[in-house]
C-alpha cells in the first residue's frame, strides 16, 4: 500500500482506533513485517503498522533525508490510517527512527523500544570502537561520494554476528535475511540514505524525548556494541537499558515479547 510516497504494511486491513506497534526496520531491508514482530504485537493486542523508509522497496527516495525527517513524514500515513496510539520499535538502523518519532510524534506515543540502535555520531574513533565492519558507516562520515564509492566493493563480513545470531536466522528470524537480501537487490540507495543520515546531525534533541524508552541490547553485539545503548541512555531522559549478555545483534530481537509487556506495564 502506498500512502504519502511511502510504501506501508498492515497487519491487519483496518487500523483505525487501534493501538499499535509503528516498526521501524533495519538497515537494509523492505518494509515487509517480519512473523515474529506481528506475533510479538499480536499476542499483546497490538496491530503492526510499518513502513518502508524512503529509498528502501517502494517507497521513493529523499536525498539528503535526517533521521528526523523520516519521522516527520509519517504523521500523515498515521493520520490518514487513524490508529490511536503507537509504540515505536526500532531495530538496528530502525532505533534512532523509532526515538525521532517519539519526538515528531509525542501526542501518539506510548512508549519506545529500541534494540540495538547505533547513538549519534560523536564525530570521533570512539563511536566505532567495538564494531566488527564500521567500513560503511565511516565512508558515509566522510561524505555522500565517498559512501558510494564503498558500495561498490562492500561485502558482509559474517564475524559480524555471533553464534547466538545465526540460531536466530536459521529459525524465526529467518525472514529477517530473507528481507535483507530482498532489500540489497533493490539497490544501495536506502542503506547508503541511512548510512548518511546516522552520521550527520540527526535533527532532534535527545533530550526532547520525554516518552518512557526501553534500549534492549546484546552485549555480545559486534555490529553496534553495547557503548552506543550507554551513550543513548545517558542522553534520554527516561531510558533503561535491557541487557542481554549471550546476545549479539540479531539474537537479542528474541526478546521482543518481553520487551513489550515491559512497556505496556
């Protein structure tokens, strides 16, 4: 469903008046909503709204986009969609659009939950220190032409997930690989876009975001360490961290049920 430019999935045909969890998905993937993520909301009462972010599957791209703009430009699929309140979720490149939301659209958010968000960038070595294959995200610090000439050679490097992680591929969140590779073959765009966009100013205050925030991480995460989780609580005002010690960054989505009870408490 297009709706506003952007490409937008339901779990269910008619949202309005519901309370539901806004995902905001990975970096790359589609948009699609994953099994597990409509079992976790729907166990719980929860319908799933989530949309492709600009340049990723059908939604059209915005050069130059900040982490805020995203936010920003879901207001109108949510107003037009009439759901009553949202629990934004963010999953890796997801996290810092799940916390912009909170800021873009307060009067609708209950609560956050992140899993695994990268914090903004300090413009430092230290933002990387801890992540296994930061290759991208240091081109794009450098600059727009300097992250494309990167995609031209990048390739994953599987030391990046842990043994905990591939478990958790090869059984329910084995969509997740799926989308990804369903993402990658539609371009670099929405990667690179996102890449940027956690690099730059990411156009909201932190400090701004009064919602209750739940940052879940794996302290085994080799993709975005458990550093950026501390980083982003100290700079939230009403955030915990959920630590996870055999988790890496795939691995700690298992917990995405728990989590959700915890804010809905």
């Amino acid at each position: 469903m297009e709706m506003a430019g952007l490409d937008v999935h339901l779990s269910t045909a008619d949202v309005a008046g519901r309370d539901v969890v806004l995902w905001n998905h990975g970096s790359p993937q589609t948009g699609a909503i994953l099994a597990p993520v409509e079992a976790a909301a729907g166990g719980r009462g929860l319908a799933v709204v989530s949309v492709a972010r600009p340049a990723y599957a059908g939604s059209a791209r915005i050069p130059g986009r900040t982490v805020a703009d995203v936010a920003a430009g879901l207001r109108a699929v949510l107003d037009d969609l009439g759901v009553a309140s949202v629990i934004p979720v963010g999953a890796s490149g997801g996290g810092p659009h799940a916390l912009a939301c909170a800021a873009a659209l307060s009067e609708r958010v209950r609560a956050v939950i992140t899993f695994a968000s990268p914090a903004p960038f300090t413009g430092g070595d230290a933002w990387f220190e801890g992540m296994r294959a930061p290759g991208g995200l240091r081109a794009a610090a450098a600059g727009e032409e300097t992250r494309r000439r990167f995609a031209e050679t990048d390739e994953f490097d599987p030391a990046q997930f842990v043994d905990a992680d591939y478990a958790a591929l090869e059984g329910e969140w084995a969509g997740l690989a799926v989308d990804a590779g369903a993402a990658e073959a539609n371009g670099p765009d929405g990667l690179i876009d996102d890449d940027l966009a956690f690099t730059r100013p990411w156009g909201f205050d932190l400090a701004g975001v009064t919602a209750s925030v739940l940052l879940v991480q794996g302290e085994r995460d080799r993709v975005i360490p458990p550093a950026h989780a501390r980083m982003l609580a100290s700079a939230l005002p009403n955030a915990a961290v959920d630590l996870h010690p055999d988790d890496g960054h795939v691995s700690v989505l298992r917990h995405m049920g728990r989590a959700l009870d915890t804010v809905i408490r």
